[in-house]
C-alpha cells in the first residue's frame, strides 16, 4: 500500500525546527493535492506545508507541539483507507489526545466505553447512556467558570507561551537597542502634492494596473532618491568592516497576527510606481496568509513602517539589523501651517528617521530625512531623480 510521509520542510540553514501550530485537516480525513495541511510558526516566519499527494491522511503530532526538521508529522495512505481501521491500529491522534480528559472527568468506578469494531462486545444500553451522563457533566461545570459565571468576577491573568517568531521578534529588538548607538532625527512633510496626484490619476491608475495608486509607493521612491543622495545611510557594519550598498532593496514592514515582519521589495531603483504597489501588496498578502518565505525577508538595505495605518502620531521606530536606519510614517492630519506668510490648513505627517551614530552623522540624517521630504512635496523630482 502506497505511503506518503509528510515530513517538516528544510527552510533555510538558520531554522532547525519550529511550533506546528495549527492542523487544517482533521484525523482520517480525505485529502487532494496540494491541499493546506498544517501552520507552521518558527523564529522567522510562519508558513503552511500543503500535500504532495492525495489520500487519506493519519496525523502524528498534535498541534502545539515542536517540531524539528525533516521530522514525519503525518502520513497519507494514498490508496484511501478508512478512519476505522486506523483507529483500531491506535492511529486516531484525535481519541488519544481526549482519551485522558474523558478518564479524568468520570468517576473512578465508571468503566472506559467500549469502541465499536475492535470485538468487545458492545454494553446494554442502560450502561451505554450512564457514561455519557458522567462525561458531560464535566463540560457544564467547566463553562460555569469564575470567568463566564454570571455575577463573578473574570480571571486576572491569561498566560500563554511566546511563538517562536513572537521570541525572535523580542530578541532583535533588545540587540538593536544594544548594539546599535541608535538616534532618531524627525521633521514634517506636506501630502498636499502628492494626494492632488492621487485624486487626479487613481482611476486611470486603476484601470491601466488593476491596483490603487497609495502612499507607499511614493515613500518608496523618495527612499531610494535619498538613499542615492546620501549613501552613508545605506551602508552597514560587518564586524570592522563597513560595507557599503549599491542597491536599493526596501524593506516594507507588514503587521500580522503572528507579529511585524519585514517582507524586501527588490530593485526598488528600477521599478515603476504600479509595480511596487503590486509587490508590496504581494508581499503583505503572502506574510498574512503565512505563505511567506525566507527568502523574502532577507537582504533589505532599508526599511519603512507605516505606523500612521493604526492612528500613530509621532514614534522612534527601531532599526532592523544589521541594517543601518529605518523611517517611520505616521498619520495624515489637517494641521494649520505657514505657507508665504499665511496660515493654511494642510494635510501634514510627521515622518521620523531612527538610525545607526556610528555610521550616520546626524548631518548625513538630516539631510537624508529632508531629501525625503522634498520628494513627496514636490513629486516632479522623483521624475527627475533631483
């Protein structure tokens, strides 16, 4: 009988293992090709592993359970196969894992029932209801909880361990914070110029390129014109060494359920408005719906986040090792400003540059951070790489 192991997949030299967090597919269930299996979390990404091959699928490890590499976490019995036969086999990691609650909420004297197909006579069915009685009393008692119960009070505390990539996440920001002589240098920008090009073009836009023209790509841009303006700030330290870039991959950080991750939208330089758009959308999509790759989180020169998306005013985001500086946006509002001598109401950002003193001066930073700002109030320059 024709047998497929489905084994953790190698993701790359840095991640020996991970948390199989969750099963998309029950015990015994008929699987197809390429069907979602299981969530898989690790120290850098989470991703999915999907069936290589049709059948019906007999898992082996529960979720929430660690994992290594190469490890065999299910089986798919290709010829089909019955939930029957494998639960007489011991197979059914369902009942084994309810197995031990069913046997501590009975009473002691209670006997376990009795599975059909495995020749123990079945009991008469005045014994046959007792147990189910005992089993579900447990249940109801259960849901009256201090936390549920009418009149009570809710628990305190809920404790639940870190994912992998919650850790991970916690461990480079304190590095940053530690390694780096990090500082944060900040100024305002204008949206005037850019949301009136918005306003005019967004339905040609759309119809040419199937995607909404955003800020970000914007961002981008300018990005990459200071970037080349000012390349001290897309270098980086390796060790005694400095290393200088002389490519413009952008980082562009994503907010998930798992936690931030920083998907790099290559060649920045060389993209055209509608592609990073449909890049950064891309790459958003695949980091939510836990498809994203390693690959695709490493090599970044630079990094952007958008804190303005949730109501942020004003922040000092965190560098990403090793690279050297990060820019933070932050929410659009109509601010009163002087323009010639007059005051006007504008929609106004804060925009804040957090990066690395022992690379950038604060000259360079500023500097950097102006050039940021001329972009997007004056969007003709990054026509003109000016």
């Amino acid at each position: 009988m024709a047998q497929y192991e489905v084994k953790i997949p190698a993701m790359g030299e840095s991640i020996s293992g991970g948390v199989l967090a969750a099963w998309h597919v029950a015990d015994g269930a008929a699987v197809t090709k390429d069907q979602k299996l299981y969530e898989l979390e690790t120290d850098k990404i989470t991703s999915e592993g999907t069936a290589e091959a049709a059948g019906t699928i007999s898992l082996k490890v529960a979720a929430g359970a660690e994992v290594k590499i190469g490890q065999v976490v299910a089986v798919i019995d290709e010829e089909g196969g019955t939930t029957e036969r494998r639960k007489a086999e011991g197979g059914n990691l369902k009942e084994l894992a309810a197995e031990p609650a069913a046997v501590a909420g009975a009473p002691a004297e209670a006997p376990p029932p009795a599975e059909s197909g495995l020749g123990q006579p079945a009991p008469p069915p005045e014994a046959k209801a007792e147990p189910k009685a005992e089993v579900k009393a447990p249940a109801k008692a259960k849901a009256a909880t201090p936390s549920s119960a009418p009149g009570t009070a809710p628990a305190r505390q809920t404790r639940k361990k870190l994912s992998p990539l919650r850790q991970r996440i916690a461990e480079r920001l304190v590095a940053a914070q530690h390694e780096a002589a990090m500082l944060t240098t900040f100024n305002e920008v204008d949206l005037s110029a850019v949301q009136a090009l918005r306003a005019r073009y967004q339905e040609d836009f759309v119809k040419k390129n199937g995607i909404k023209l955003g800020f970000m790509s914007f961002f981008t841009k300018a990005v990459v014109n200071a970037l080349r303006e000012v390349p001290a700030v897309n270098a980086q330290i390796d060790g005694d060494m400095l290393v200088e870039n002389h490519y413009y991959d952008i980082g562009v950080a994503v907010s998930t359920e798992k936690g931030l991750m920083v998907p790099v939208i290559r060649g920045c330089d060389r993209l055209g408005m509608a592609e990073i758009e449909q890049a950064i959308a891309g790459a958003a999509k695949k980091a939510r719906e836990g498809r994203i790759a390693l690959a695709d989180l490493e090599g970044g020169v630079f990094t952007i986040t958008n804190g303005g998306i949730f109501g942020s005013m004003l922040s000092t985001p965190i560098i990403n090792p090793p690279q050297s500086a990060i820019l933070g946006l932050h929410a659009i509002n109509d601010r009163p400003v002087a323009v010639a001598g007059q005051v006007v109401i504008r929609p106004m950002m804060y925009l804040a540059l957090s990066y690395d003193h022992r690379i950038v001066d604060g000259r360079e930073a500023v500097t950097f951070l102006i050039k940021v700002k001329q972009a997007i109030e004056d969007p003709a320059r990054l026509l003109l790489t000016v």
